[in-house]
C-alpha cells in the first residue's frame, strides 16, 4: 500500500526504475575512461547519476581534466549505449504490468529522467510502454538536477497535478530527496547500483520496493 492511495499521477524515472539499464552506463564509464587511460573511480556513477548528460559531461570534463567540449562526450556516450538501449535494455521485474495497472484505473503516467530522448524513446517503444506516458519531462526543461523538485514539479504541472496527487518513483536517494522536497509521495525502487543507498532511501521514501509486483493490487 502506497500513502494516500487516492493518486493522480505517477512520475516514473527511468534508468534504473522502469529501466533494468544500469549495467550499459558501467560499461559506457568503463570504455570511455579506460580510452582515457583513466580508471572508474568508486563513486563516480553515484556522483553522476542525478546530474543530466549537460551536467554530467561537465562534471567528467573538470574533474579528469579532459580537453573535450561536454558536446562531445554526449556524442561518444549516446554512441556507445543507443545499440543496447534499442535492442537489449529490458523492463524492471513488475514495470510493465504496474503501468497497465495504473493505466486501467485512469492515474496518469509521466517520466521524469536525466537520460536523452534518443536513448529513452526507442527503449520504451521496444518494450511496449512508450504510448502509456502523458508526458516526457527530462533534466534540459528545468533550471536544477535532480536533489532539487523540478523535474518532478514540472512532470505534475504537464498532468494539471498538484504535487500531493502524485507519487514519484526513483531508484537514488537524490531523487527521493528532491521529489519529496517538492511534496511528493515518493516510493524508493530497489536497484544493484543503487544498493549502497537502500536504507537511506528507506528512512526517507513513503514506501520502499524491490519489484512492481509489490503493489499491485490482487
């Protein structure tokens, strides 16, 4: 059971919520920094993860000192992952049937993600959920990255939602942290790369999950 189950809308994120797609962006830093000569350090997907492509380009550029443009790394990142996201990057165990659930009881659906839409919209029309969305928010619409509610504010404001008719799931504590800043009802979505931070999500979200067969209603 999820507070308040009188919910309007649903704002998803993506990678690592809906998507089972973290393992590509391991491979993506692995590849792009070892081409550097560079090894991944521990903490940097964790650091990049709420950040956006912009914010996240900028950030991999100042702290290896590299001499690309942030436009540049989009490219070779995009590069490298668009093959998997389109043919091989699969649903969260329970994702597909929780949006039908959700659809067939009239909540509206929306995404709030840090990823590029030419990553996101191929893998959510290979898996059959791309017509379920009334809206793609993504990090460029908004003035701050995830941590903060914009995103998220934005998402509701494109369902003509207040915030407290919402639920958020996210797979990081910074997005718990920002939706439920913004007066969401947040529900914490376990996942491996984001395991570290399972009991800090915990103590935070409204509910914590480790598949979308959870709550779904028998």
């Amino acid at each position: 059971m999820i507070n308040r189950e009188d919910f309007k809308g649903a704002i998803f994120d993506l990678d690592g919520t809906l998507f089972d797609s973290m393992w590509v962006w391991k491979d993506v830093d692995f590849k792009f920094l070892g081409n550097r000569q560079i090894e991944v350090p521990d903490d940097y997907m964790e650091a990049i993860s709420p950040l956006g492509f912009i914010g996240a380009a900028k950030y991999t550029i100042e702290r290896f000192n590299l001499t690309d443009t942030p436009e540049m790394l989009i490219a070779e990142w995009n590069e490298m992952a668009i093959g998997e996201y389109r043919n091989n990057v699969k649903l969260k165990k329970g994702a597909k049937e929780y949006l039908f659930y959700l659809k067939e009881r009239g909540v509206k659906i929306a995404a709030a993600t840090a990823s590029h839409e030419d990553l996101f919209i191929p893998c959510l029309k290979n898996n059959g959920i791309y017509e379920l969305f009334d809206n793609i928010t993504t990090l460029q619409e908004v003035a701050r990255e995830k941590g903060f509610p914009d995103i998220y504010l934005k998402a509701a404001e494109k369902m003509n939602l207040h915030p407290t008719q919402c639920v958020v799931f996210e797979d990081i504590y910074q997005g718990v942290y920002g939706a439920s800043k913004g007066n969401f009802i947040t529900v914490g979505v376990y996942d491996d790369s984001s395991a570290h931070e399972q009991e800090r999500i915990k103590a935070l979200a409204n509910r914590y999950i480790m598949d979308f067969f959870e709550i779904i209603s028998k």
